[in-house]
C-alpha cells in the first residue's frame, strides 16, 4: 500500500500533491546590497520544486526585522522583483511556495539595525545569544520595549509585506512564530514583561499574534496561510513559566483565524526531540481544527508512520530537503541521501547550496 506522506492534502483551494514539505532554512545568500534575492536563490528553490509545499527561508518584512547579514527582505521593490524570480521558477516546474514572513524583534545587532538603532522586542529584555554580523559572530544588542502606540504600525508592517508576498507571485505565508524572534518573545512570559493589554495574561501574550494573524488573512484566504510556533525550545535563550498554557492559547488563535496549518518544532530545533515534563503535542494538535505540520528529526520511517497513522498531516524536511534537491523521489523509492554539510549552511555560494546531485547524478 502507498505511504499516506506521498499523497494529495488540500489546503483550501490549493492542492499538495505530497505531504513532504521543505521546512523554512535560513542561508544567508540574498544579494548583500539591498537584502534582494537573485538568481542563484532562485534555482535553489526550483530544485526542490517537487515537495508538496516550499516554505521559504524567514524573510525579514522591514529593515528593523533584520537579525543576520545577507537574509533576504519582502518590503522594497527590488525584493519583491527577486522573488517574483523564485515564485516563477519554481511554478514553471510545477510546485508550490509559501514565503514565512520574519521580524527577528530582540534578536538583532545595532550594525544591521537602520541609524544603528536598539532593536525592538516586547520588554528591555535582552538575550545570551548571537547572531552573525559583517565581521562575524557577536553577542546580540540589548532592545528596547516597542511602544504601545508603535503596534498598529507593526501590524501594518505585517500587511504590507503580505501584499507583496502575493504580488511576488507567492501562493501562500506562513507567519514566523517560533524560535526565540518577535511574535514568539511576545508569546513566552520569559521575554514578554508588558503590563498594557499585549502582555500578563496568555490572552494577552497572545494577542499580537491574533492582530497578525487577523490582518495576513485579510490579503490571503485564511487556508493559505500557517504559523509556526516552537513550544517546548529555548533557541535563542527562550523560556515559559507554563508552555502548555501560552501555546493552547496560541493554536486557539490560530485556530479562530481559520488557518491552513499549524507547524510545530517539536523539541529543540534541529536538535533534540526530548520534551520537558508536562508537554503534550498531541494535546496542543488537539486544539487546532486545519492541517498539522510536524518539524524536527523526522526521517522516512518516522514520517511514514506519524502520517498513516494520522498523527500528523504533513513532515517539513530540513536538513534533509536542503542535502537532497530531489528528496520526495528519493524517499518515495528508499535510495540513499546526500549528506548535509553543515560548513555551507550559512552564506556562500553556490557551493553547499545548488550543487547537491539530484540522485541519476549520484549514479552516474
Ligand atoms: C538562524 O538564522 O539561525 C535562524 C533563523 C530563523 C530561525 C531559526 C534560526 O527560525
């Protein structure tokens, strides 16, 4: 019998032809000038267009979202043109794209800010974590608490950058709410001190979310768009006094939006499935009626199980995806893969990025 992870799932009028996705990876190899994808971009992405769904790597929707050099953007013209690129290659060879929409808040670095100026974050909270600068790795800069009055601008920074999704020709979003960056540092009440009506209660923490998620599926369906949310990690020094509470309150407003899929990391991204005593997957997937999109270690095996055995809908790929342009063939038929080579994971060229062998390349 075929393997439910190589068949159709539809999210509203949009039809996977497979359960196989490539999970949002960042590279780093936008065109340093203007943070514009290019050509190189966009026959990577055309590579892979036989998974059932692309979602892009995060994609900053203003200069302040901006966390890392070389990330690409989705609020300048030219940006917008460099992805109508991608879009196009990757539609004429028949797949499918989503763009994850990113505003990295406290996790930035006053070089790449625009002035130089502090990054934003919920509360003056800053992180023991790094980030990758012009000169290299450095501590990121401390933050400061957005303004009351600032969100309606930054709900508008949301809406803006959805519009262009769609005029670069995307056919979906997925809106970034995972691993430590803006909507997760409001969502979590180790980095979210507020005391006005986006912080306290989980309501309240998640309230930007909702604002998000409310004004992205006014420029898209609702089916058309995922979040994803990155429970039990502490990437980018993250913590909750009480994870279950914060994202049953999260899925619900995912929930209430009406979105397409919910996609979780489950456990520490890239790293370790363990979960933390009292967290329960199955419950949180519980609360969420649309499509679930599991991450995190998953191989054939896994994958093939947790989908025929209805526990997940769809499998976003990594590692995997990013070694194997020619991935869902390759699990279809249980050949071997290309190893990933963590070296060229982060900026470069085409090296590590374009010139993994598709499979009759291996062979002969
Ligand atoms: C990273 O650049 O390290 C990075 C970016 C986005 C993520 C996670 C990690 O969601």
């Amino acid at each position: 019998m075929q393997a439910k992870l190589f068949t159709p799932l539809s999210l509203g009028d949009l039809t996977l032809p497979n359960r196989v996705v490539m999970a949002p990876l960042t590279r780093n190899r936008a065109k340093p000038d203007g943070d514009v994808p290019h050509a190189l971009n966009a026959t990577y992405y055309e590579q892979r267009a036989s998974a059932g769904l692309i979602i892009t790597e995060a994609t900053q929707i203003t200069p302040e979202g901006k966390g890392y050099i070389q990330t690409p953007g989705i609020y300048s013209t030219e940006q917008v043109a460099g992805w109508r690129k991608v879009t196009d290659a990757v539609h004429a060879k028949g797949g499918r794209i989503f763009l994850q929409l990113w505003h990295v808040g406290r996790i930035s670095h006053v070089s790449l800010q625009p002035d130089g100026k502090q990054p934003v974050a919920p509360s003056p909270v800053a992180a023991e974590a790094q980030t990758f600068i012009a000169t290299g790795f450095a501590e990121v800069s401390e933050p400061r608490a957005l303004e009351l009055e600032e969100i309606p601008g930054l709900i508008e920074d949301y809406r803006k950058a959805a519009e262009n999704a769609r005029t670069a020709g995307f056919d979906g979003v997925e809106v970034h709410a995972a691993n430590g960056y803006l909507i997760d540092q409001f969502l979590r009440d180790g980095t979210n001190k507020r005391t006005d009506a986006y912080g306290g209660s989980a309501e309240n923490r998640t309230r930007l979310l909702a604002e998000v998620l409310e004004t992205v599926t006014k420029v898209y369906p609702a089916k058309r768009v995922g979040v994803r949310f990155s429970p039990f990690s502490k990437f980018n020094d993250m913590s909750d006094s009480d994870p279950m509470e914060t994202f049953t309150a999260a899925i619900a407003r995912a929930n209430d939006a009406g979105l397409g899929y919910v996609h979780l990391v489950e456990g520490e991204m890239g790293q370790s499935r363990d979960l933390p005593p009292g967290a329960d997957i199955a419950k949180l997937r519980a609360g969420f009626s649309g499509a679930y999109m599991a991450n995190n270690g998953y191989d054939r095996e896994r994958a093939i199980e947790a989908v025929d055995s209805g526990e997940v809908d769809l499998v976003a790929f990594g590692r995997l995806f990013l070694a194997n342009p020619d991935l869902v063939e390759r699990l279809e038929k249980d050949t071997p893969l290309n190893e990933p080579d963590q070296d060229t994971f982060y900026g470069g060229d085409a090296h590590g990025y374009t010139d993994y062998p598709r499979l009759e390349e291996v062979a002969a």
